[in-house]
C-alpha cells in the first residue's frame, strides 16, 4: 500500500468516528456547534392556605377559701406532782423501695427426687441336673422281691 492510501484510509476512519484529522496549518473546516439546554419554566406551588385553630378558651378554677382551725385552748390540769413529758414534734421519712427489674428473673423449678422402687427379683428353682448312670427304671426298690 502507498503512503498516500494509508494516510487517506486514516482520514476516512478519523471521519468515521468523528475526530477528523485537521492538518497542523488548516483549521477545521466545520465550528463544532455548540448546544445550550433551554431554560426549564419553573413553576411555583400556590401557597397553602393556612389555618389556624381557635384558641382554647382556659378557665381558671375558683381560689378555694382556707379555713383556719382556731387554736385550741390550752388547760392546765392541777398536776399530781408528776411532770408530764413533752412530746417530740412527728416527723415522717419516706421510704422508697427499690423497684425489681422490668424483666422477670427466671428461678429454675427444683426437679422433684423421685427414688426408684427395687424391682423384685426372682430366683428360678435350680434345673435338677439328670444323673446318666445308665440305668432308665425309677423303680429300683422293688428289685429286692
């Protein structure tokens, strides 16, 4: 192939896909275009229309009369020669107990001990053992007649 072949099947390719081959002292002969988006239309939500609740009428509760116990009168009891102790003022404490976990804890039931009853045994009778001494006759006493 020729040098001028090769160099043309290269501006064909370079055409091809899209990038051709300008020379060092020419231009291109096509501006790339240039594209710009157009400008989106922008659309606004209409404002909500807001409502608001009526206030809430607040009635205060009626100031409850304080009712003062009037002191009660003191009497002096002609003492017997005994001096009546006085008694300390009452003074409450709270106690407050530690309140358990909300989990419940588990405490393993104890398995009951069952004893297991013995199991009778049985004894067989022993096997009476036969005697060969050759002779068959369980009569043997009356031999002597």
């Amino acid at each position: 192939m020729k040098l001028s072949g090769i160099i043309f099947a290269m501006g064909i390719t370079g055409l091809v896909a899209g990038n051709p081959l300008p020379q060092e002292d020419e231009e291109p002969k096509f501006p790339k275009p240039s594209f710009s988006k157009p400008a989106l239309p922008s659309f606004s939500k209409p404002a909500l229309p807001s409502f608001s609740k009526p206030a809430v009428p607040s009635f205060s509760k009626p100031a409850v009369p304080s009712f003062s116990k009037p002191a009660a009168p003191s009497y002096s009891k002609p003492s017997a020669g005994f001096p009546k102790p006085s008694k300390p003022p009452k003074s409450f404490t709270l106690s407050v107990k530690p309140t358990p976990p909300a989990t419940p804890s588990y405490t393993p039931k104890p398995k009951p001990s069952y004893t297991k009853k013995p199991t009778p045994s049985f004894s067989k009778p022993p096997k009476p053992t036969p005697t060969d001494d050759g002779d068959d006759d369980d009569d043997d006493d009356d031999d002597d007649e």
